[in-house]
C-alpha cells in the first residue's frame, strides 16, 4: 500500500528522487491537486500562500529525521508548518514538513508543567490547564499554533508581568537540519536552546515543547470601545496612563476602521473606533481603579473589562479567526510621549485618510525586560511600544495600501528604533533577518546554522546564512 496522494505532477529529477525516496519509506506524502495538500499548505493571511513541491505529514520526529536527510541527499531545502500562521515564504522548490499531526497534549498540575506537541494550538492548551487554575502564557490569539509563538519569542496580553512565553520553555525534542533528533534544555546544549527561544526556525523543526505553568486562575480583563469623535482624547490619556501603569497592568491602544461585516459587533461597523485593551493580573479591585482613568474619558460604547477565567485570554483582543487577505506591518518604538499620540492621531485618528484596518500600540517593558538569568536569541527585549498595521490588501487598492502602511510607520520615526519582534515580522530570508536580530545575535545563529545545518536543508535558516 502507498502512501502517496498523488501521482507524481512535477517530473524534476531532484524532486521525484525526494518523493519516491520518502514513500518508499512509509511517510505520508501529499503532493499538489490533493486535498491533503490543500489542507495543509492553507494559511490564515490569503496573501501568503504557499506552493512546496511536495507536503510531509509528519508522525514524530523520525519522519522529520528522515525527510530532512532525504532532502539534503537530494539538493531541496525543507519547511515546516503547523496551523498556517506566520507564513512568509512561498516554499517553492521546497518540501513542507506538516507538524499538524503532532497534537500531544499532558498537563503535569502538580509539578506545573506542560508538554506540547507542535501541532497544538493555544486554545487546546489554555483549557487543558483551567481546572487547574494554571497559566500558560498564550499569545493574544489563541488560535495559532504553540511551537511558531514560543520560537518567536512570544509577547502575550500579561507579558509585562509574567514576561515572554518563551522564557517559560523547559525543553524541546527538535530535529536539526542535519536530521539529528535532540533532546534540548538550558543544561544539556545551552547554544541550542538559546537559539530556539527566539531564533524562530532558524535552528531547526521542533516536534515538541516543555513549559512552566503559572498560577493564574483569572483575569481582571477585557476592552474599552470609544467612538471616533473621542479618539484624541482616549490616545492621550493612555499615553500618560502608561507611564504610571505598574507591571501588573498591559495594555494596548488601538485606532481600527472595521468594515460593515456582519463579524464584527454592530456599533463598530464601517466607521473609526479606539480600543483600550487592558489585562490586569492583580486584585481585581485594584485593577478597577487602574482602568476607571480610561473609562471616565468619555463615554464608551462597548466594556468588557470584567474578571474572567484566565482560559478566556483571547477574549482581550478577540483577534479575527477566519483567513482574510492583510497586508501587516510592525514597528518598534522607544517610547510613546505625547508628541507621539498626537502625531500618531495626525496619522490614523478619525479625520486622517487612511486605509489600514486596525494600528494598535502595544506597551511593552515590565517583566518583557528580564531574561530570567537564562538569555536567549529575542534580540529586542528592551524596546518600550510596538506598533502594528494590517488593511485587507485587495487587488485593486494593493498600491495604495502599501504605500498608506510606509505612511504611518515612518510617520512616527521621531520615536521609533531599528529592529522587529519575530512573530510580528511579515517578510522572510535577510530582509527579515536584518530586523529580528542584532548583528551579533544574527552571527551566533549562523554560526550553530552552519554547526547543525551543514548542507542548508532549512528554509527557515536562509536569513542568516545569507
């Protein structure tokens, strides 16, 4: 019985050999016009799709083993997705290594600690650990995969109190470009797990991840809606407010233009709005008198900041889940003064022309900061704001829109710093590179790249090889 989905549609010598070598092994092996492989090459920004010549649908580590050495025998280079976030590449002439299988999933309530299959999405886990009152430090989304958010780095709605995601990892079994399956933790190889906590996939393919938990059994949480007419007022005050919010507190602003779409609630659709989003992971009643500074602006259309079970995390930013065509955008910003909140009102507030959906600065700092005494490869942790864009990128407007985005980004230069966080970063290869990394986090990464990575099978190492 085969395992191929297909019959072989691209006839390349280099690709053939790779396709009957991997079935002939046994691994499940999808190629284009199947659906396996629509699935699995589908991708949550429309924009960014993906064409590899052929999809792996890994079962463990020893199809990743295999497949990657394989691909070296056979001169293609190897990709990995699990849930289809993230995409930046094309993955063309590449074979994608699908770790959406990989769903393990065991809480350890008692030792608070979590292992993690890499075909695991955030939502998953967040239950899992609510009858535990336990807390993994998810991302503002929690349906995206958990792997891609703690190799980023991982900047969640409590970060500024309980830091980044993946200072939280104890462990990862990933298999390196040369098909060597590992073991890795802060004692056992410090180089690798110092690159795989922010050097994204630069390092290798993790099948699996260990974590911390935190206690954590609720929130005091949620959104602050304004109209337009109060959006200076709302931008200023959270600029000051920032400055007196202790780390207990993280928060968001953001200017959105929602279209008039059914998903989205009634009083915000087609017209310019700003949200405080505020997470609060103290007493609740202090919380209260921390966020009553915003509410007493103006008068909001839609609250809700209330206590919530930590596992309803998503509800904070209540991020869109369905695949919609964006063109994104990130920055990073030294600080926010006043200056800044009037300008960024010149830029995106409710008289400005400006096509993007949503801009939203983040307020970073607090525990983000602190490496824990175990550094990794997050190269900006001392940044004070991010900001970041997304319009819908429809053909027609392609132009406009992009031009729009270098509006707004450079419009705030006057604040901003060189750099970028790797889960916010919408491009690939050096480009990408140049701004994730500094140039000595970028030299070290090459450096176990070409140590683990001999041949250059990974796609996701052409940024620092490069």
């Amino acid at each position: 019985m085969t395992l191929i989905s297909s019959q072989l549609s691209d006839h390349r010598p280099a690709t053939d050999a790779a396709v009957r070598a991997l079935t002939g092994s046994g691994i499940p092996v999808h190629l284009p016009g199947t659906d396996p492989y629509t699935a699995l090459t589908a991708t949550s920004n429309l924009t960014k799709a993906i064409r590899p010549v052929a999809v792996v649908a890994a079962r463990g580590s020893a199809d990743v083993s295999h497949t990657l050495r394989v691909a070296a025998a056979t001169g293609l280079q190897v990709a990995v997705q699990g849930t289809g976030h993230g995409a930046t590449e094309t993955m063309q002439d590449a074979i994608l290594v699908s770790t959406a299988a990989l769903d393990e999933l065991t809480v350890h309530a008692d030792a608070r600690w979590a292992r993690i299959g890499a075909g695991v999405r955030w939502a998953a886990v967040l239950e899992a650990c609510a009858p535990y009152g336990l807390a993994a430090l998810a991302g503002s989304s929690p349906h995206v995969g958990v792997v891609g958010y703690l190799t980023g780095g991982g900047l969640g709605p409590v970060a500024r109190t309980h830091g980044l995601a993946s200072d939280t990892v104890r462990a990862f079994d990933v298999v390196t470009g040369d098909g060597v399956a590992h073991r890795v933790t802060a004692t056992s190889d410090p180089d690798l797990f110092w690159g795989l906590r922010g050097g994204k996939g630069t390092l290798g393919i993790v099948t699996a991840v260990e974590i911390d938990l935190g206690e954590q059994a609720e929130l005091y949480a949620g959104a602050v809606w304004f109209a337009g007419a109060d959006a200076a007022a709302v931008v200023r005050t959270w600029s000051r407010w920032c400055e007196l919010l202790p780390q207990e507190g993280t928060t968001s602003i953001a200017v959105m233009r929602l279209p008039d779409l059914p998903m989205f609630p009634a009083p915000l659709r087609g017209t310019t709005s700003v949200t405080v989003r505020f997470a609060w992971t103290g007493d609740p009643a202090t919380g209260e008198e921390m966020i009553r500074a915003i509410r007493s602006v103006a008068t909001p259309i839609i609250d809700t900041v209330r206590v919530m079970a930590y596992a309803e995390l998503g509800d904070v930013h209540t991020d869109p889940t369905d695949p919609m065509p964006l063109h994104e955008h990130h920055s990073l910003l030294d600080s926010f003064p006043g200056e800044a909140a009037d300008r960024l009102l010149e830029l995106v507030g409710p008289d400005a022309q400006c096509a993007q959906a949503v801009v939203e600065v983040r307020q970073l700092g607090g525990r983000v900061r602190d490496d824990r005494g175990v550094p990794s490869a997050f190269a900006h942790r001392d940044a004070a704001f991010s900001v970041f864009s997304a319009a819908l990128l429809l053909p027609e407007l392609a132009e406009l829109v992009a031009q729009d985005t270098v509006r707004v980004h450079d419009g705030l230069a006057p604040w901003a710093r060189d750099g970028g966080l790797p889960n916010f970063t919408d491009s690939a290869g050096p480009q990408w590179a140049g701004r994730v990394f500094t140039a000595d986090v970028a030299q070290r990464l090459r450096a176990l790249s070409l140590a683990h990575d001999p041949a250059g099978v990974l796609l996701g190492a052409r940024g620092v090889r490069s």
